[in-house]
C-alpha cells in the first residue's frame, strides 16, 4: 500500500511561504509509518497555497496529477512555481580556525541561560560547557524538584552513588566548581503561567536573560510505542513538553532580544525510527516553528537535530546506531561548532554518512548485496553479561537467526533466549537484520522484531506465519466439493464481545 500525504505551506523552499509548522507533525509521521508498518510507503507532498487563494494554479494541478501517478516512496516533494523540488541535504563547512581559544560569538562571559530540560543529560552536558567556557548564570528546570542545596550533604549521605537524584546533586556540584551559578526550578515547561514566574525570577535575579536551550523532552516510557497502539494520551506524552512548551518559550521572549534560542530537536526527524510517531512528529514541529520564524526576520532560533547521546560510557556494537552516538564531550565540541555557525533556522548533526543512513533505514532501498555487506560489523565480541542464560538453536530456522544476529551485533555465542535490544540493537539493525532474513526465506519486517524480541520468539511467529501461508494456499487449491458449507442456522458471525477479546489476547502475545 502506498500512502500520499498532501499538505500545504510546511517546507521553505522560496523563503516566501507563510509556513504553518502545525502542519509539520504529519511529515514527521510519514518518516515512521512505514517502519512501524510494513508494506506501506509514504511520500510527503508540499503546495503553497495562500488565504487569497481558493484553488491550485493549472500548472500545479497538472504536476500533482502527474506525481500521484507514480510510484516514487518515502520521499519528501514540494511544488512552488511551476518547479518541483526534491528535499535533499547538504554538508555545512566548518572553519576549525574559528574555534582557536575564543568564546564563541553568541556567548557572553557570565550569561544568562535558560536550560529547560536542564538536570536531564542532554541538558547537563550542555550547562557544562557553558559553565566552564564562559562562566555561566544557568537557570535549569526539570518536572521533578530537587532536595534543596542545604539538603544535598544529607541525601547524599543517605542514598546510593548510583541513586539518580544523588548523580545530578554530584553533577550540580561540579557546575558550580566550573564558575556557574545555579537557579533550580521545577516546573512544567507548558504551562504559561509557571514559566512566565520563572522567566520574572530570574529577570529579577539576574538582571537579563541572554540564550534559551529548549531540552525538555521524553525520550523513554509508552509514548514511544508502535502506531498501532499509539494512543491520544501518549502523543500527548511528547506534545506537551516540545510542541507546547516550545510555543510557551516562543511567547514568553517574543519581544525580548535573545542571542539565541536552541531547541533540542532529532535526528529521528530525518531518520525516524520504530515506535518513534509521536517523538518523531513533536520534534518535527520544532524544526518547522524555527524555519518560520527565522523566515519572518527572528535569525536568533536554531533548530539542531541531534544524533543520539550515549551517557552510560560503554561502547556499542560496532556497527549499531549506538556506536555514533555522541558522548558528553563529543556533545560540547558540536555544541561550541553551532554555537560559531552563520545564522541558519537548523543544523543536522550525524556522526556518519547521511545519505547513506538515510538508505540504511528504508529497507525497501536496500539490495542484497548491500544487506550482506550492512551486517558485516567486523569482528566478534565475546558474548556480554545478559539476564537470559545462554541456550543454543534447536532448530534450522533458529539457527538462521542465530547466525545472522551474531554478524550483524558482531556478538559471539547468542542465545535463541537473548533479547534483541539488550544484545545491542536498534532500528538500524532491525531493519538490516530482517532484509538479510528475507534472503533466507524468512518474511520478517521490522514491527516483528520490535513485538518478538529474542530469536525463539522470532523463529516460532516464523514458523506460524509460514504454516498459516501454506493452509491458506492449499484451501486456495482445494476442490470447491471439498468445502463443507456451515449449517444454514449459523451464518459464522462473531459477537462484538468476542471479536474484543481475540483483539487483547492477540495484543498481550
């Protein structure tokens, strides 16, 4: 099935749309939808189309016609003038001369600086270099309040090194040794009344306010969850923190000049990502609210979508998305690189080719050759300390399984009984790993992975589905005399209650 989302003024092409960023959440879905369900493809189409207007130009009419009339998938068009454009990305120079012992140009010794999301680690990693690079007056908020600093000795006394409050209480504390001062506020970011007393507090305390780091966000829990379960609720989950408190921030400073105003968007947004919709759309929206804005004269605001964070210290399988992550310190560099950037609505950060991990992540564009090659992460790893006991494959298709998870995690010795995501893998191994299990026969899609995690899960729903494919090809092949008709009193319906619960047993399996 292919899917054509059609929407109006969400791309900036000419720099003269009247963009609508609201717009923008269903262009980060198309991104997920055909992760997230297999056998369908998606391609997002812009127009411009203005309030005078109340039909397409002829000539936009004719090229719409003529692209809904082919099979171009997962891929993002816009039409402006008689011209079709096609989104592409493009590398940024970076003058390392620029970087040479100097404070970067939008940065003030002492400044003042909003961090929302600030105890986070995203948000902890950036209030670091700015402590230490410029001194900073860091103003950070979170949703869960902190145990005041007169109770820090106690709690830490009290509590485990390993406790979470206890980490971000040491991590405050090396802040302050770097030169900032703190101010500490738990809040929703939102609300507009809490972050309207916030904003005044610290106008009161610290005279000004100089940069604002939007990193407030969820990054795990059920709203990042498959889009056949995905629920208003749990969109909401990711909405109220990026999408509404980014429209909050944007109201409160409307008219007080800023050096900047930096939301933390992602790297999902061009990648996407299973069970990633509601993250995916959320961050979407922000890079599109930065593109209209800087358009509409506001250059302060830059939307970067980050590569993903590693904050554990212990390296990933070779090959996986989890080995580009940044670490703190590789987050710093890239944050003081932005930081000296010309001023632009948004930056894509990547620590490896996109073009090519653009292909990685849609599988319908990956050949054969390609899959092998994808997989082959280079040597073995000793297998690492699991909450499964090792069990061996006990079967031909387990076997396959084994075989090609061991090449793609580069892990020796997986057990049919070791989960998928514990070993190492991601959305990238995913889809990697169910294009080479193609080439064995086995029609996997990613969703089944992300549903049957360990290769006994995996091999088992294999095995059904190809059961359940040759009954129905042998009922297709079956004489028509052969078919016992029902008896006339039952037509074969199914009651509603019924039909319910094979739905939730179906979905607790």
């Amino acid at each position: 099935m292919h899917i054509d989302v059609i929407t109006c003024n969400v791309q900036a092409v000419s720099g003269n749309e009247k963009l609508q960023p609201e717009k923008a959440l269903v262009a980060g879905l198309c991104k997920v939808l055909p992760m997230d369900l297999p056998g369908i493809t998606c391609r997002h189409i812009d127009l411009e189309l203005t309030a005078a207007e109340n039909r397409l130009p002829l000539s936009t009419e004719d090229g719409l016609l003529a692209e809904l009339g082919e099979a171009n998938a997962n891929t993002s068009i816009a039409y402006r003038h008689q011209r079709r454009w096609l989104l592409d990305y493009e590398n940024t120079p970076f003058d390392a001369s620029k970087q040479a012992n100097t404070i970067p140009p939008r940065l003030r010794q002492n400044g003042v600086y909003l961090i929302t999301g600030g105890t986070g680690g995203v948000g902890m990693a950036l209030a670091g270099y700015l402590a230490k690079t410029v001194k900073a007056k860091l103003i950070l908020t979170a949703r869960t309040a902190l145990p005041p600093a007169s109770g820090w000795d106690d709690w830490l006394q009290k509590h485990d090194k390993d406790d979470p409050t206890s980490e971000k209480i040491r991590r405050l504390r090396e802040l302050e040794a770097a030169g900032a001062e703190l101010m500490l506020a738990a809040v929703d970011v939102s609300d507009a009344e809490q972050m309207t007393l916030l904003r005044d507090s610290a106008l009161q305390k610290f005279g000004a306010i100089h940069g604002v780091i939007h990193a407030a966000g969820v990054v795990s829990g059920d709203s990042l969850d498959s889009l056949s379960r995905l629920t208003k609720e749990q969109c909401e989950q990711q909405f109220q923190p990026k999408i509404y408190g980014l429209l909050v921030l944007k109201d409160l400073f409307n008219n007080r000049p800023l050096d900047f105003m930096m939301p933390v968007s992602s790297l999902s947004t061009v990648l996407g990502g299973l069970g990633f919709a509601a993250y995916t759309a959320a961050n979407r929206f922000m890079d599109a609210l930065a593109q209209q804005q800087y358009w509409q004269g506001n250059t302060q605001g830059l939307s970067v979508d980050w590569e993903g964070w590693d904050f554990t210290g212990q390296a990933a399988p070779s090959g996986s998305t989890g080995s580009l992550a940044l670490t703190p310190a590789e987050g710093q560099l890239v944050f003081d690189r932005l930081l000296r950037q010309g001023r632009t609505p948004q930056l894509i950060i990547s620590s490896a080719s996109l073009p090519y991990r653009i292909k990685q992540w849609q599988p319908e564009k990956i050949t054969p050759d390609e899959a092998g090659e994808s997989v082959d992460s280079g040597a073995e790893h000793s297998r690492p300390a699991l909450s499964s006991d090792y069990a061996e494959a006990g079967n031909e298709t387990e076997q396959t399984l084994v075989d090609i998870w061991q090449d793609a995690l580069g892990i020796d010795a997986i057990g049919i009984n070791d989960n998928f995501f514990e070993l190492g893998g991601d959305s990238v191994l995913n889809i990697q790993i169910t294009a080479t299990a193609k080439q064995h026969g086995l029609a996997l899609s990613p969703k089944d992975v992300f549903e049957h995690q360990t290769i006994a899960q995996l091999a088992a729903f294999a095995s059904a589905q190809e059961t359940t494919k040759q009954a129905k090809a042998g009922q297709a092949t079956a004489p028509e005399a052969a078919v016992e008709e029902p008896p006339a009193e039952d037509d074969g319906d199914i009651s509603d209650s019924d039909l319910a619960e094979i739905l939730r047993q179906q979905e607790m399996q």
